[in-house]
C-alpha cells in the first residue's frame, strides 16, 4: 500500500480543504486565515511557547500525546507532554517581522496532521528550519530533508497559497502576466519587487511565493542573453544622480535603479498637464493615460480636493475668463 502522496494528491488536498475552509468562513482576502484554518477546521490547538531543545533550529511541533518536548517554563527547561492535536510554535514568531514563518510553521503542522490520516504517518514531528551556518550529523541531515518533511512543506504551501487564489493574486499584482526568470534564477528588480508586494498580499515570504510559482509552473522563463539586452544603464544602482535629503538614509540599489528606469519610461510617453477646474492655473503634468483620484491643491486659488484624471483630460477657461470647463477626450476608432 502507497504511503505517499503524489504531488497531484497533495495539490489537491490542500486546495480542497481550503476551498471548503472558505465557504464555512466567507473571505475575499487572498491571505488564507490558516490560523483559522488549523483550530476551526482541523480542530487543533495552538499553542506559543519557547524551545529548550538543544536543536536551536526547532520553531514548530506536533504532539502525539506521547512524546515530550523540551519548553521553558519560566526561566527553566521542563520537558512537557503536550495533549494530542496540540501544535506548539516558537513564542519568537509573534513578532510582526516573522508573520510570514509563523504562518507558514503553522501550515507545516497542519499539513503533518492531515499526512498522518492520510498515510498512517506517526504525527509528533518537529519542524525545522535549514541552517546553512550550522554543521549537522549525517542523521540529522537526512530527518531535516526527510521525504515526510519534503511533503509536509509541499501540502503546507498548498493550504497557504492554493492555485485559486495564486491566480487572482496574478491578476492583481501582475495584470494575470507570469513573471520572468532568466536563465536558472535571475529576475529583474522591478520583478522582484513586484513579487514581494504579491507577497505580502498573499501572507507569505519573497521565498515561498517563489518556490510555489515555480511548483505551479507560472514563470516564464527566458535565456540570460535577454536580460543582458534588458533596459540597464550605467549608474541605474547608483543614487548620486537622485535628489532627496540623505540625511534621511541612503536609497537601497533596487530603489535607485527603480528611479531611474521610471525616468526613462517616462521620458518616452506623452505627458498632460492637469489645470485646476477653478482657475485653470497648471498643478502638475501627468502621463497621457493616468488615472484615478489623486488629491490636489491648486497654488494660486487654494483649491484642494480629489480629480478623476480620466475626467481631466484637456482643460480650457471659458471665454468670459470664468472657470476653466471640463471635457473627456473623444474614444478612437
């Protein structure tokens, strides 16, 4: 008998369970309430405390009922039994900075819990994190990228980041476009950063979003000779050309180069003038499709409030010197 699931098994695990998650729990976020998930669906209780374990790579685990675990309680190391479908995560993942590993530590849990109905799988597992400055024994290794625990991060990703919400999450961010990989691993700045924003719209860290897109096969993948060809000028990692008050820090060189490649583009685009619908006196110029609502304020007559730049096209003052009068351009044919 198999004791395995296959990658299309775990697939479809995770993305069942979270679609019949959201329909007990109505949500439209793209952020999986996994949390929720765990307690409300799965029945299991969460519980913060801090890892006395010699292992200082342990931030997750699943109890038996059986097996202890070393806390603290206080200031001393007590090994504790902890009651079956009890997860236990490390306290230092409370901190905001680490939401993406809480919620992902919580996600291997539960994937471990749904592996052992599943496949039979004993259920007391810690859960580990790679240390690539620490030295491990030969078993040590082998139990860290043990298959159970390969399957455990797969069902985990699964839960946090099913293809249903994966592809609204690409019509948001990216305008349903696949991102670009150039040669084995090599992404454009703006592509990263535009993975990052996806990213903590889903919940997640930079890593696993990208690993899951590449488990989804939703890269598009290009050789390196095209993103030597990409738009890169010397100096665009350089902030010397930029004007801002560096008392106030230096810009990192994904900024810089963001800055200076936005320059660019919009040196090639046609720009508008946006006038003030009281007095027509010029505010700002935009690029010829800008849209939305920005909120302006008018130098010389002090208007202040929202404009609809689709709504601003052109501007021109009424004859007798009133108020400037408003039109939308006409749509071509």
């Amino acid at each position: 008998m198999k004791q395995h699931l296959s990658n299309q098994e775990t697939e479809e695990l995770g993305e069942s369970y979270i679609a019949r998650y959201y329909k007990l729990s109505p949500s439209d976020s793209l952020c999986v309430d996994i949390e929720g998930f765990a307690t409300e669906c799965l029945g299991l209780d969460i519980r913060y405390r801090t890892f006395a374990n010699e292992d200082s790579d342990t931030i997750g685990f699943l109890a038996d009922g059986v097996t202890p675990v070393c806390v603290y309680e206080g200031t001393e190391p007590v090994l504790t039994v902890f009651p079956v479908k009890t997860m236990v995560i490390d306290k230092f993942l409370l901190a905001p900075a680490e939401s993406g590993r809480k919620r992902f530590t919580i996600a291997h849990e539960a994937a471990h819990y749904l592996l052992e109905r599943m496949c039979a799988v004993p259920s007391a597992k810690h859960h580990r994190e790679y240390d690539s400055e620490r030295s491990y024994s030969c078993n040590g290794l082998k139990e860290l990228l043990s298959f159970d625990e390969n399957r455990a991060d797969r069902l985990a990703a699964a839960l946090l980041m099913p293809k249903f919400n994966v592809d609204k999450a690409l019509q948001r961010y990216a305008d349903g476009k696949k991102f670009c990989i150039y040669g084995e691993t090599i992404m454009t700045p703006q592509d990263k950063m535009r993975l990052q924003i996806m990213a903590d719209g889903i919940g997640v860290s930079f890593s696993a979003l990208k690993i899951r897109l590449k488990e989804l096969g939703l890269f598009e993948y290009h050789s390196f000779d095209e993103f030597v060809k990409q738009d890169f000028v010397e100096g665009d990692f350089d902030d010397s050309d930029i004007e801002y008050d560096r008392r106030f820090g230096e810009l990192d060189p994904v900024s810089a180069y963001l800055i200076h490649r936005s320059r660019r583009e919009a040196a090639r685009v046609e720009r508008r003038d946006i006038k003030c619908p009281a007095c027509g006196f010029t505010m700002t110029r935009v690029s010829g499709e800008s849209n939305g609502y920005p909120t302006f304020k008018c130098n010389k007559c002090k208007f202040s409030g929202p404009i609809g730049l689709a709504y601003f096209r052109k501007l021109k003052h009424a004859p007798n010197g009133g108020p400037a009068q408003t039109y939308k351009r006409k749509n071509k044919r």
